[in-house]
C-alpha cells in the first residue's frame, strides 16, 4: 500500500448514491456514539468534555474518510464492511475521549472496560475485510481506512497505557511510528512507495495490538506491562526497519510490488 496521499475528489461530485449511503451509515454511528459517551460520562462523572472530546476525534476520522472516499470507486454503496470500520472508528473515538480525563480513585473497573471495548475493536478488524470481500466491495479506500484505524487504535492505547501509569512516556513511540513514517514519506518520496503485502506486516499489528490491550489489565503489574510493551516497541520498530530496508534498497527503481512475505 501506497503512503502516497489519497486521491482528493470534492464530495459534492461523488456519485449521488455513495454520498448519501457513506452520509447515512455517519450518521447512525454518531448518534450511537453520543448515546454511549453520554453513558460513560455518567458513569464515572465526567463533564461534557468527554462526549465532546469522542466526538472531535470521531468527527476528524469522518473527515478523512469522506476527503479519501474516492478511492472506493467504482462501487456505488459504502458497504457494510466500511460501515463497520467506521463502527471500529466511533469505539477507538470513545477511547480517545478517555484520555486525559481524571481516573477514579480505583480505576481498576474503568480499566477493564477499556480492555474489553479495546478487545472488541480489535476482533472485528478480523471482519470487516472478508465481509468486503464477500459482498463485492472491496477497496483501496476499505484497505486504507482499515490500516488508519489500526494506527489510531495503537496511539489511543498508548496514551492510556501512560495515563494508567503501566509504563513511561518512551510507550507513546510506538503510537508515533506510524504517523512518523508517514510524514518521512513526505519529506523523502522513496519512502512513500508502495509496499508489497505482507503477513509479517499484519501479524506484527495484531500482536502489537494484543501486547498494548493486555498492558492496560488491571491484574498486570507495572513492571509487567513495561516489559511487555517494550517487547512491543522493539517488534514494531524491527518491522518498520525492515520496510525502510526494502524501499530504501528500490529508492532509484521503477515501484513494484512483491511476493507477500
């Protein structure tokens, strides 16, 4: 996948019927989302800021998302397996509002839900593609809203790992990796070429994923959970090495692709 920015197309100019299908499933989700922040908010008596804060985060998402809508062309419908990464976007947003939010004396029980709403995002990244697939719909766009969904998610658990103090402010590299490889991108154009597929690629996101959720378990000791997302940060680092070696290796080549590996 290409690091390149998306093809930016003036929404109004989208096909009426992919408009109105993308505008109606954003709708849906962001109304679920405020019933559920006004929840949680009241819950653990938090003000207002953290509907708002969801909302600011989940809204940006929607953004980028209709802003790279293009890419799902030719399909005319949003599609189901979009609808639900952008119900996976909605969730990562409820985590992000947590963020910054004052803990409880014993923030053991707002831990667990956080692990089981960040668990629950994660297993269905596993559906979204092969439902996308079975339908038809499949995308450049789908791909790529998926894999920042991804990213968002590491940071957000990042965050939340410092804020619960499992680990020191070095865990929040592992959330910036992403975003800092893109922006090198920008600044060296070999670095924005494609990459070939990889299930070395996939698998190091699922088990990073699964490292930083199991870090935020109350049962984890600190100690713990620094070894462990340590493990995390230097897997993903070794993986995103491995990724500048191969389009460094092909800086002065024509872009191609390659066998997955």
């Amino acid at each position: 996948m290409s690091l390149a920015a998306p093809p930016v197309l003036p929404f109004g100019r989208l096909p009426p019927r992919l408009r109105r299908s993308a505008l109606g499933v954003a709708l849906m989700v962001v109304l679920l989302l405020l019933v559920v922040a006004m929840a949680v908010a009241a819950w653990m008596g938090w003000s207002a800021a953290y509907a708002l804060q969801s909302l600011a985060v989940f809204a940006l998402g929607v953004l980028l998302v209709l802003q790279g809508l293009a890419e799902h062309a030719p399909h005319e419908r949003f599609g189901a397996a979009n609808g639900l990464t952008l119900m996976r976007l909605a969730m990562i947003a409820l985590l992000a509002g947590v963020v910054g939010r004052p803990l409880p004396a014993d923030p053991a029980p707002l831990a667990w839900v956080i692990v089981v709403f960040a668990t629950t995002t994660a297993v269905l990244d596993a559906a979204d593609g092969p439902l996308a697939r079975t339908q038809g719909l499949a995308s450049e766009f789908g791909a790529r809203f998926d894999m920042e969904c991804d990213a968002l998610l590491v940071a957000v658990l990042c965050f939340l790992i410092l804020q619960f103090d499992k680990a020191g402010a070095w865990v929040l590299a592992a959330g910036a990796m992403r975003y800092a490889f893109v922006l090198a991108g920008r600044v060296w154009p070999w670095i924005a070429q494609p990459l070939f597929p990889s299930w070395r690629r996939k698998s190091v996101c699922v088990v990073q994923i699964t490292l930083l959720i199991v870090c935020l378990g109350p049962i984890i000791s600190r100690g713990t959970s620094q070894a462990i997302a340590a493990a995390g940060l230097l897997m993903l680092s070794a993986s995103f090495a491995a990724d500048l070696g191969w389009l460094y290796r092909r800086r002065s080549r024509r872009p191609h692709m390659e066998p997955s590996t």
